[in-house]
C-alpha cells in the first residue's frame, strides 16, 4: 500500500497521482463481505489493476466527468452504477460534450480525440442506476447514497455509518472553489449541496482530489469553499461599475485571475463560469441585460 493511502476499517482511501489534481482523482475501494466495490477509478492505472486482482464486484461512480471514469474500462466485466440523471454523457460522446457545452467544432474535435486517447472514452449502453438516499448493506459495510446536485445533475456523495466517513466527491474544499461551468450545473443547488454535506455528522471526510482525506472536520475550509461562490460573484459586480459586454468582462479574467494555459482550456472555463454567474446574477435582480452589455440594476 503506497504510503498515502490508508485503510479505514472496511474502507480503502486510494490516492491518486499527480496528488489527485485533474485528470486523476482519489478513489475508495469497499470491501464488504457480499460485495466489493470500487468508486471513480480515476487515481492510477497500477493501483487499480492491483485492486481488480484483490476482487472488484461493481464500479460506483459519484458523476460522468472524465477524471472519475478514467480507468474504468479495467473493470468492464463489473455493473456500473451511476445516479440515473448523470447516465447519459456515458452513453454517447456527442452527449458528453454537449453536457460541457463544447459548441465550437475545432474544440469539439480536440475533446473527442482526448476524451478517446486519454480517457478511454467508449460508449456504454447499460447502467445500474444508484437512488437517492437509498442504503445500500455491502455485508459489515453500509453506504447511503447522497444525493448532492449542483457541480453535475445526478452528482452522488456517500456516507458510511460504521465508519462516520463522508465521501464529498468533486465539492473538493480546494482553494479554486465549486465548478459549475456546465451546461446543466447549478450555483443554487452547489450551495445547497455544500450547505448539506457541511451539516452530515462525520468524523473523516474524503475529497476527490487534492488533499482527499481530511481526518479532522475541515472547519472554516466549508465556509471559505461556499465563500468563493460570492467572492467571484462580488468581482463580476464590482466590474459591471459601467455595463460591459460578456467579451469585455471575459477579458478581466475575474474567475481565474490571470489568463493560464492551455489557453483553449481556460478561456472556455472562463467563459462558462461567467455566464453561470451572469445567469444567476439576472435571476437575483442583481443586474440586467440591456442590449449586449451587462448592467446593474
Ligand atoms: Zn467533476
């Protein structure tokens, strides 16, 4: 066992490389006695390929984002189980992009090519699908399922009684902050599901990546995440000083800061970010669209 994952009773904290920045990720591995299942085979190939031969019953995925099914094809003989709402980018690649919102087609040919190359991307046709606070008795091992939308529609954390572990998946606690840049991703439900994943009684707490495991509560770092939320919505306000276009509040580069590379990559985040917050800022009242500028009310 590499020296920083940990076993915690029935329950296997893999660390992923790279510190399980993007494009790999933390995963758990479960060892009930009815079943074993691993969840977001993201971390390392090697790691996963010694679990599969340790037994893998199923694959549980806490959402479609490419850096949680990287590796999951290792698997492929196993059920896949996903919440039913983030199934169907798994079941077509065009879908998959069009989830991202990728439109222009040069992006969208690079993606493809990635999405195939990287992350092994093929189609599946079939999913079991994981409900909404159901409980799930792995045999000495108990899971309830969380629902938590808000970074992807069917995004699922997990908590674990027996252990007092809470699974948070991608509400990560980074210093970045939430992503919701998504076609189908929301600031109001990210919020939310922050506010519930603070409020559930654990005593150790996995992320997906970067620190991953937390075995003291995170205390003010809930706070500071869900603060990020008003800390990028306070700069776009600050901006609009006069109405601005989109193209000129991209230009400020308010959520990242400085421009960053991959450029592609970043300008895209960027963009999307923004327009998720122009979108809920228009909701609130807080300011409107007057011809292509932004103002506020
Ligand atoms: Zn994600």
């Amino acid at each position: 066992m590499d020296m920083q994952d940990r076993q915690l009773g029935r329950i296997h904290f893999v660390y992923g490389e790279n510190g399980g920045k993007y494009p790999f990720n933390h995963s758990l591995y479960l060892k009930g006695d009815k079943a074993r299942v691993v969840i977001d085979p993201a971390c390392s190939l090697e790691k996963l390929t010694k679990l599969k031969s340790e037994g893998v019953d199923a694959v549980w995925l806490s959402h479609w984002h490419e850096d949680h099914i990287r590796y999951m094809n290792i698997f492929e003989a196993c059920p896949l189980w996903i919440s039913e709402r983030d199934f169907p980018p798994l079941r077509n690649l065009d879908i998959f992009l069009d989830w991202y919102g990728i439109e222009e087609q040069g992006a969208r040919n690079y993606w493809k090519k990635e999405m195939i190359e990287t992350f092994d991307y093929r189609p599946r046709q079939t999913a079991c699908f994981l409900r909404d606070d159901e409980m799930i008795d792995l045999g000495g091992l108990t899971v309830c399922v969380l629902p938590t939308p808000g970074h992807t529609p069917g995004h699922l954390s997990f908590f674990f009684p027996e252990e007092e572990l809470l699974f948070l998946g991608d509400y990560d606690l980074t210093t970045f902050g939430p992503w919701y840049g998504d076609l189908y991703s929301s600031i109001e439900e990210t919020i939310q599901s922050i506010r519930k994943l603070k409020a559930v009684p654990a005593r150790r707490w996995v992320a997906s990546h970067n620190t991953g495991l937390f075995e003291e509560n995170p205390g003010r770092l809930w706070d500071d995440y869900e603060n990020i939320i008003y800390r990028r919505e306070e700069k776009i306000l600050n901006y609009l000083d006069e109405p601005k276009t989109l193209e000129k509040i991209l230009s400020a580069w308010l959520i990242y800061g400085r421009p960053r590379e991959p450029k592609e990559m970043y300008e895209f985040n960027e963009r999307v970010l923004i327009c998720k917050h122009l979108k809920y800022l228009i909701k609130q009242g807080k300011i409107i669209l007057d011809g292509n500028r932004y103002a506020k009310t």
